[in-house]
C-alpha cells in the first residue's frame, strides 16, 4: 500500500470555501487504497521521506509562508520527491507572470500589464482592476480610476493592471493531467462561489484545453477560470495549477466517483 502525505491546511478561512471538508472527503475516498497522512506544509519536512507521494492540495495561500513553500520546493528537487502536482508549470504556482506572456502572446486572456506607462496597451476602461503579481484569494486586489492608478506611484512590475470586465458570468473548468473532468459556473456573478454544474460545448472545453496544452504541468489538477463577457467571448481569468479549490461536493456523485478514479489512476503511475 503506498503511503501518501497530503498537505493541506484544515482550519484556512475562505469567503465561499470550506477548504476543510472538501479534504476530508477525498482523503477519505483515498484511504480506502492508501495509507494517509494529513498535515500542514509547515510540518512536511516531518514526514515527506516515508511518503511515496506528497499531495499538494488545499493550503491555503503560500504568501503566509514563503520560507517554508520555497524550501520545500528545494526539498522536492533535490530529493525528486514525487508530488501531486508536480512543480513544474508556469502559472498560478511561479506568480501572476504568466497573465502578462499570455498578454502578448495574444491568447483569449483578460489583458494584463505591470506598468503604468503600458496603460495603453489595455483597452479604454473607466474602471480599472489592480492586484499584486504575487497575490492570491483577491488579497490586495482594488477597483481603480486611471488618475487613481497614476496617483498611486506603483512601484513598476509589483502590480498587475486590468481593464475591469463586465461579463455574464464566471465558468471554471477542472483538468485532471490533461483530461477534462467537469465545468462549474457561477451564474450570479456576485456570489463567485454559488457554483453549478455547466454544460460544455466543444468550442469551450478546447478553450480551456488551449491553456492546459500551454503550461507545463507533468502530472497533476488545474483549474482554468474564465468569464464569458457580454458580447459572449471567454477569457482567461487565472490559470490554478498549484492548489485549486476543487468545489468537488458541488458536483453529482457520478463525476466525484470518475475524478477520483482518475486522480487514483495518476496517483497509481507516479
């Protein structure tokens, strides 16, 4: 029976989000063919040597422990421990670069600078979205005029600027490696977290698999959230590849049991 260490953080608070029983749900699921042990990333270095596989889940935003995340990614290195996810993609988990490349790489994205004087780069807007580049949860994110972003001497490359969107709803797809598992959306976009199941089309799921094919995680979930806007178009919001929120008990029984499958099935081969 292979041993598992999943980190997570069981007591993080989150509008929306029980982090604790979404764990607690599929830890038990997997217990059933593993040996498992739950702790905090601040204690992995503990127990990472007995484990065959380290699962990387819901601990929260690694801002409150940078130390301890970045020498656990040395740990990983250097010991090639096995994880899930494995560390190395390029989105949500190396910052919010990434929305800046896809910029100017021309992909369906929600444009994004980090300078001031690229503001014409984004199209007009009365209302602009600012947050830091190395942010998360929507921690330092603000609603902004342009005379208020020039009166704040932002210190160049520490904030990412974005025309605020106006858009119908929010839709988030869930990937398992590179298979797609389910969609949820939010259709009141005020209640980001109010989720239902969404029916895909074709054309959506190969938008959201774009993104996938572009990041470099071996193995592993990711989570691409996108808005459809007014005139019906999606765009990128954020690519999550390092501790997705799952909302997995916001979905019917038959698809909890094929993505657990599927994470088991990943789990089995690493």
């Amino acid at each position: 029976m292979k041993k598992i260490l999943y980190l997570t953080d069981l007591s993080y608070k989150a509008k929306g989000r029980n982090y604790s029983e979404e764990d607690i749900y599929i830890t038990d699921k997997l217990k059933n063919k593993y040996d498992v042990v739950l702790c905090h990333p601040k204690c992995a270095v503990s127990y990472e040597d007995y484990a065959d596989i380290v699962v990387f889940r819901n601990t929260g935003s690694v801002i409150g422990y940078k130390d301890i995340y970045f020498d656990f990614l040395k740990r990983v290195s250097e010991k090639k421990l096995k994880t899930f996810n494995s560390f190395d993609g390029k989105a949500d988990m190396k910052g919010k670069q990434y929305l800046l490349e896809l910029t100017a790489e021309k992909y369906p994205v929600i444009p994004t600078i980090d300078l001031v004087d690229d503001i014409n780069i984004l199209p007009k807007s009365d209302l602009f979205v600012i947050k830091p580049k190395d942010g998360a949860d929507s921690i330092g994110l603000d609603f902004v005029t342009l005379e208020e972003i020039i009166g704040r001497n932002i210190c160049p490359g520490t904030m990412l600027i974005q025309p605020a969107i106006d858009f119908q709803y929010e839709v988030s797809f869930y990937f398992i490696d590179d298979k797609f598992e389910y969609a949820l959306y939010a259709p009141d976009k005020s209640k980001r977290w109010i989720l239902k199941e969404y029916n895909c089309t074709d054309e959506d799921i190969a938008f959201a698999r774009r993104f996938i094919e572009w990041n470099t995680v071996t193995h592993g979930i990711q989570r691409v959230d996108a808005c459809r806007t007014n005139d019906g178009e999606l765009l990128l919001v954020e690519l999550e590849d390092l501790n997705p929120y799952l909302s997995i008990l916001d979905v019917n029984e038959r698809i909890r049991h094929k993505f657990l499958n599927d994470m088991m099935e990943t789990l089995e081969m690493l």
